[in-house]
C-alpha cells in the first residue's frame, strides 16, 4: 500500500495504479458526472465530465435536467385586456372570391366536349389543366369535368362495339 503525500494514510491499490498519489479525502478533484445527449428523438448517451462543464451544458441545452428534476419553462400568456388594445374589427371587407369569374357549368362543359371531339383525350386533359392554372375554373370544375371525359374515353365507340362483335 502506498501512503497519502498530504495525510500519511493508506491509499488502496487501486487507486495508486491509476495514477493518483492522495486519498479521496484530501484529492482537490471533482466527482466525474455524466451530461446526456440526445443525437435524435431516442437513443440518448451519455458524456462524462466534471461537474462544472455538466452545469453549464444544463444551463444551455434545452432538454438538459438539474439534479433533481426536469427543467420548467415559464408559459406566455397575454391578458384579454391587452388583446382589445390591439384588436381591429373589420367588418365589410370584400372576400378576394368575389373577383373571381368562373365558366360556368353547362357552357364549360360543351366547350370541353367540344374540344374532347377536335383534338382527343390527352390535349383535353392538358386544357383543362390550363384553364385551372389560370383561374378560369376552380379545381372541383376541373376534377367533375375531368371525370366525364375520362368516362367518354373509356367508354367504346360505336364502331369499336361493331368490331368486337361482327355486327
């Protein structure tokens, strides 16, 4: 066994192979503590440091915790007195819908049909497309539309029923 240099105590073997020279009782050294990361939502570790530095990181990391429990962060709350000060009513103000002129139904759908018979399938879904974009139909016109000419598409010629079927 190996004796303190300050108090002339018995230092365990332990101690001595790591390298210390003075007992626990007259060592000037902090307790190692351990400060934990999260590097993501779970799977947190932990760092050994003095107790100091564990302190400060506490002080700054949002998740850190004190030694006795979690850290409470004071709530904002604004009085009602100080949201009547503030508050504007406005009342008649025109709804940005109302500048909003839009094709018609019945005169949207024939102008598509139309359109289906000239050019086919593909540049018609292409043109609805761009009259959507351009805000001449909303996008339940468009989707209503689109499903009648997906219908027509689909559904067989007169011509295709007489091949299918040697009339």
């Amino acid at each position: 066994m190996i004796q303190c240099k300050k108090c002339d105590v018995n230092i365990p073997k332990a101690r001595s192979e790591m390298g210390y020279d003075v007992c626990v009782g007259c060592s000037t050294e902090q307790k190692k503590v351990g400060h934990v990361i999260y590097p993501h939502k779970t799977g947190a570790f932990i760092q050994v440091m003095d107790r100091e530095t564990r302190d400060n990181l506490d002080r700054l990391d949002r998740r850190g915790i004190t030694s006795k429990t979690s850290r409470h962060y004071k709530t904002i709350v604004k009085k009602s007195k100080d949201l009547d000060k503030t508050a504007k009513v406005v009342r008649n103000r025109p709804s940005s819908l109302d500048n909003i002129k839009l094709i018609p139904n019945d005169k949207l759908l024939k102008m598509i049909m139309d359109y289906y018979e000239d050019r086919g399938y593909h540049p018609t879904i292409e043109y609805l497309k761009e009259l959507n974009r351009n805000g001449d139909i909303a996008l339940k016109q468009r989707a209503e539309i689109q499903d009648l000419v997906v219908d027509r598409y689909l559904e067989p010629s007169p011509r295709a029923l007489q091949r299918k079927y040697s009339i």
